[in-house]
C-alpha cells in the first residue's frame, strides 16, 4: 500500500492533529491543499471545516481560501490568527464565540516554496504566505508579490502612468506630486498633483475614468480679478465649455476622461487655456 493510501485511509487531511502533521513548510501546505482538492473534487467525500493557521480557510468541498475574522459589522481583529490555534474547526470557534463573523474568499493558493516576489525578490515561507497578492500575467501565469510590495508596484504604475499622460499632453516639465487616491473603491491607486506655474491639476482613476480637476489654475487666474473679469476668466476655462462635444461627466473645473488618449486631450485644452489666460 502506498503512503498516500495509507494517509488517505487514516484522513489526515481532515482532521486537527492530521492536518497539524502537514504544517511543517510551505511545501506540505501545498500537500494539505492538494490532498483535500482531490478527497472533495475527484472523490466526492464531505469534508469537516478547518481555519488553518489563522489565515486560511479549507471548506466542506476541497476547497482552500483567505480568510478574515472580526466581529459583525466591523474590522478584521488584528490579533486573532496569531491567537488561534495552528488548526481549528470553525463549528467549534463559533460556537464558543457565535459573535465571530468569518469571511472567506477563494482566491488562488498562497504562494510556493520557489515562488519569488517580483517586487522584492524574496519567497514565503510558512509562517508569511498568507501576506501574498496574486495577479495573472500575459500568459497566465501567477505573479506573486507581499501585499506592502503589491501596494508600492500598483502605485510606482499608477505614477508612471499619470506621467506619460502628463507627458504626452506636453506638460512634461510639471512636477509630479503624488496624493492618496480619492477614489478607494479601486484599491491603492495613488493620485497626484500635476504642478505648472499656473497651478496645479489634480488627476486620477476612478474606476474606468480618469478624474481631471483644474480648480486651482481656476482660483489663480482669477484671483484678484474684479467680478467681471472674473467670470471671463471661469468661462475660458469652463468644462461645460472646452468639452462641450464629449458625452462626459464635467463641471465647471473637473471632467472624466474616458481613457489615457481622451486625458492627453483635456490636458492639452487646460493646458493651452492656463497658458493664454492663466497667472
Ligand atoms: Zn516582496
């Protein structure tokens, strides 16, 4: 008899001590996974739920997820998975704490033993393969990063980005100053200030746009104007106005721009109008 048809006879995968057995490294996590993947998959048994290791989460079905912990209706509790024990039976944890919510979601499996950060450089090991992000490469494959170097490669694109924007609409001695984004919905991207001697342009994604605001280069040229100056000084920049023919979101000082090509476009217009008007 083999050593998996002993192991599966005994179902080590699926109870606390068996499934303890497994947690020695990276490499026999992948096993646990692997192992309850085929018992709920292939060969159809019903499986108890585990929390593994605090972060992790393998279900009835085979299957193997993140997960959270906080109480109802509020923030993950940051010390929970180092509390719990390695292996717990989530029936049990709620029933002792029944205020417990547990979120899991069935993302791919943590990284390997020789999968490597692409920001870093560095692997995971055990006790930090729960810190990962995943994202899918051009040709499907699994790039890894921790969840710090995630944040900082979004971001170092989102900036690169928002320069070659700022580039291609001719602004490119602007000084890009980077900003929380505005819009959390999409994650980490980092905004910026775009900043000309006739004030700044703050600029960023929101989820499939790229939000466009002008109002400071709007204050500075009318500044000190009186009334009537004034309100020619706002109608040379109005949105309403310079995009008047773009089915669009747009106010006085702001517009979404469908799109890289379509921002480079209003850039272009603000830019040409703080020029000619602007102080
Ligand atoms: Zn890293």
């Amino acid at each position: 008899m083999t050593a998996s048809l002993i192991a599966g006879a005994r179902r080590d995968y699926d109870n606390g001590a068996g499934i303890a057995s497994y947690l020695t490294d990276l490499d026999g996590l992948h096993r646990l996974i692997r192992e309850r993947r085929d018992a709920g998959y292939e060969r159809k048994e019903r499986l108890n739920e585990f929390l593994i290791l605090g972060h992790f989460w393998a279900d009835t079905c085979g299957n193997f997820g993140a997960t959270t912990i906080g109480y109802r209706y509020s923030e993950p509790i940051a010390w929970m998975p180092d509390a719990l024990p390695r292996v717990v039976e989530s029936e049990r944890l709620l029933s002792l704490l029944p205020r417990l919510t547990i979120t899991s979601t069935f993302r791919p499996p943590p990284p390997t033993s020789t999968n490597l950060c692409s920001e870093c450089g560095r692997g995971w090991t055990i006790a930090n393969c729960h810190d990962n992000e995943v994202r899918f490469g051009r040709n499907d494959e699994r790039i890894f990063r921790h969840k710090r170097c995630a944040q900082l490669h979004e971001e170092r694109e989102s900036l690169r980005e928002l320069q070659e924007i700022a580039s291609n609409a001719g602004l490119d001695r602007a000084v890009l100053i980077p900003i929380p984004g505005e819009y959390d919905r999409t994650g980490h991207r980092t905004w910026a200030l775009l900043c000309t001697p006739w004030g700044d342009v703050k600029i960023g994604w929101r989820k499939r746009v790229i939000n466009i605001d002008w109002t400071d280069m709007v204050e500075r040229a009318g500044a000190g104007l009186e009334y009537e100056d004034r309100a020619r000084v706002r109608s040379v920049f109005d949105g309403n106005e310079l995009f008047k023919d773009d089915q669009t979101t747009k106010d006085a000082t702001h517009v979404h721009a469908w799109g890289n090509a379509k921002a480079v476009e209003y850039l272009r217009a603000i830019y040409a109008a703080a020029r000619e008007h602007g102080r």
